[in-house]
C-alpha cells in the first residue's frame, strides 16, 4: 500500500472511529430517509449533541445528506456501506468465537 493510500485509510479510520459514527450510517444503509428522531431512535443511548456532531462531520465527508424528508447516505456512503455487508456475517463468527472462549477460560464446574 503507498503512502498515499495509507493517508487515506488512516483519515477514512479517524473518522468512523469516532463514538457512534458507524452506527449512523449502519442505520441509514437501507436507504430510506430518517428524521433526527428517528435516526437517534434506531441508533439508541446517543445524546442529541453526539448525534448532531457525528452528521455534521458525515455530511462534511460527503457521507450522508439531508433530502428533505430525512438524512441518507450518499452514494459514497453506500458504496461504504456495500462494503461493509459482509460485517455482520463477521460478527456473528466473532462472537461465537468469543462464547467459546469463555467457556474455555469459565467452565462451568
């Protein structure tokens, strides 16, 4: 990877790292508009300070918009988030992963 793509992935990184950034586009990606209220709704415990930070800085990456009836993605965040379908597949391999572990580590006597 060159310099420059590594500057790139590190600043793509440095924005979805902050608190809650990928759990609002995680739900827009079905592509319907949401209200704020809405949005904060199915994201659950985001303040609505946190919540208007994180589109704020989405909007200005160019990863989400307002339309009128709500916030969506643009199409560079649903090209983000087409590549990122196969996390949840990941997730559930994780965690079963991580059960396991546990019960390695804790067994039940």
């Amino acid at each position: 990877m060159s310099a420059k793509e590594n500057a790139a992935v590190g600043q793509l990184l440095q924005l979805l790292e902050a608190r809650y950034a990928l759990r609002v586009l995680w739900a827009l990606k079905n592509g319907h508009p949401q209200t704020f209220r809405l949005l904060q709704d199915s994201i659950g415990h985001i303040t609505p300070n946190t919540l208007n930070t994180r589109i704020k800085e989405l909007r200005a990456a160019g990863l989400l918009h307002h339309d009128g009836d709500g916030y969506v993605v643009t199409s560079m965040g649903a090209d983000l988030l087409k590549r990122l379908t196969e996390l949840p597949a990941f997730a559930s391999k994780w965690s079963a992963s991580q059960a396991k572990a546990a019960i390695v580590k804790n067994p039940v006597k």
